[in-house]
C-alpha cells in the first residue's frame, strides 16, 4: 500500500472529498424528505448525465451482477469522489445508509471509511444494471469490504435481489484478537456462537468439521454446493432448535434495512429451506485463542450460502438465489 502513486490524506481530508461514504453526518438532506414518489435509488438515476449514465449503467444480465469479492469496484475508472457532484454523492451516501438498520449506519459508514486504509484511491464505486424499464433494476455499491446492493425502484426492502452481498472489516489490525475488538461485524459470531452453547454434546461434536472452510475465490466462496455439504444437518434439528436456527439468522442479519431482513427470512422460511441447510463450524487456525468461541462459521444449502470467517479478520459472504 505504499505505492508513491497513492496519495495518504487525513480523517478530515477523507471525509471532506468522500461525501458518499463520510459517516456521521448529522443532518440528513432535504432531498429524500421533497422527492415525492421517486426511491432513493431512482433520484441518483435521474440526476445523471448521458456521459455518466453511458459509464455505469451495466446490462441487466451483466455477469458481475453475480459476482462478488471481498475488494472490488462495479466501474472502476468512475469513483464516488472523482466523478459524481456533491449533490450526487449526498444521494449516495442516502442511498447507502438506507440499506442498514438505524442503529447501524454510523458503524457501516465508519467500515467504509476505515476500508479506505488512508488511500483515497480506494474510494468505492456505484452503478446500476439495468433502466427502469426493467422489474429488476438494481443499484449496486462496491469496494474494499463492502457490496450491497438492491432494487432501485423502491426504498422498500425487497431482499438481496437474489445475488451475493459481502461485509468485512479489520477493525484494529490485520490479524485481529479473539474478540474483535471493534469490528461492527462480530455481534454476528457471538450471536452464532448462542445457537452452538444451545445445542446438545452430540450436536456440538457434528457441527465442528475437521476440514477447512470453503475457499474464497470469487466463484467458489458462492458456489453452491449439492452433495458433500459439511456438519450439522437442519433436519437433524429439534423443532425448537430449528425456530432457534430462523432466529439466529434474523438476529445475525439485524445491521441491514429491516425490510431486507423480514424479506430474507420470508424466502428461507417459504422455501423451507431449514431442513436442507447444513451448520459448520471450524477449528484450529480458525478458532482463534482457541477458545472454542467460533470465528468462522457457514450456513449453506443447496439454495443458500452465508459464509463468515473471523481468520485473520471478518469477511462475511450471504448469497440467497431469488
């Protein structure tokens, strides 16, 4: 990272020329409060000139819209500082704050704004697939530890749009301690690790796998797996325990706009999806302090992966297949 080419700046340089992602802005804009029917997503949109719109706006079934890394820019030449005004950067920012729970905005803007490691080359970068002349028209935001996405026609949360999200973060350093100290993304491990204390000795012994988690390249951290699917089995669940399971992942999942949560949940509890998910949890390297508090954990099916891995810092991947 220390390239002569990458210019170092300070807090208040970072969060003066990088209006998208700048946390703790105090007042909201009066753009969402007067902009009538228009989503967030739709007055970005419109505010775009035919050169910008000519840069950003990909095919609605582009191949990156399924793809997703733990570091990548959707436009890479077109970034949040360099190539949108003030104004457009403050829709955004909206934007992006809209996709996470009240309470977690400000710690989801801190991410970001720690992930530009100073550098404001790794400023993220934004665009849409699709017009609004498609049902699936979706917004997209990218970068250093952070994909979200979501259907640009309305602020309501309809889910992930059926393609993979990304989280992460390294708080305090690289190789992080056995608590995480604060990383906006570890309330998931201790919220996981309640479900595992909850579960019976067999159970616990099923759920602890002794090879390693899935790898992290692009394609395979997604993959989806049929057969071979490690740990413990859904079915193998108590009723109860399975109740217990839906409520781990509703509360794990609590940091995003709580439309998108009720709208995931919704999918895994209409597909029944419980019974086909298997439980895995890792060891060793991954265990670290080897306290037996799980770092890194998956949640996968054949129609779902939520990968989390807390070695040597948090990468979170949730993929659910509209």
């Amino acid at each position: 990272m220390s390239s002569p080419d990458r210019k170092c700046l300070s807090r208040r340089e970072i969060l003066r020329s990088f209006g998208a992602a700048a946390a703790f802005a105090a007042v909201p804009s009066m753009r969402a409060a007067t902009a009538g029917k228009d989503s967030l997503p739709m007055q970005f949109y419109k505010s775009l000139t035919e050169e910008q719109r000519g840069k950003i706006i990909l095919p609605v079934d582009h191949p990156k819209r399924q793809f997703v890394s733990n570091w990548w820019y959707i436009c890479p030449e077109q970034r949040l500082h360099t190539f949108y005004t003030p104004d457009q950067q403050d829709l955004v920012r909206q934007i992006f704050e809209s996709l996470h729970h009240p309470e977690h905005r400000e710690k989801m803007n801190w991410q970001v704004q720690k992930d530009l490691m100073g550098q404001i080359k790794n400023t993220p970068s934004v665009g849409f697939f699709g017009t609004p002349e498609d049902k699936d028209f979706e917004f997209i935001y990218t970068g250093h530890h952070v994909t979200r996405r979501c259907n640009a026609h309305t602020d309501q949360g309809l889910g992930f749009g059926g393609a993979p999200i990304f989280y992460g973060n390294f708080a305090k350093a690289f190789r992080e301690s056995k608590d995480h100290e604060g990383n906006p993304f570890w309330y998931q491990g201790l919220v996981f690790n309640e479900f595992v204390s909850a579960l019976d000795g067999k159970q616990q012994e099923k759920i602890l796998v002794g090879r390693e988690p899935r790898a992290e390249s692009p394609a395979a951290v997604i993959q989806r797996r049929k057969t071979d699917l490690p740990g413990l089995s859904g079915a193998d669940l108590s009723k109860d325990q399975q109740a217990k399971l839906l409520e781990t992942m509703r509360r794990m999942l609590v940091c995003f706009r709580p439309d998108d949560v009720t709208a995931t949940m919704k999918t895994i509890e209409d597909k029944k999806l419980v019974e086909r998910l298997f439980i895995s949890c890792y060891g060793g390297t991954f265990d670290i302090g080897a306290d037996k508090v799980w770092d890194t954990w998956q949640i996968e099916g054949p129609d779902m992966v939520w990968y989390f891995r807390g070695y040597p810092h948090i990468h979170g991947y949730f993929h659910l297949p509209s």
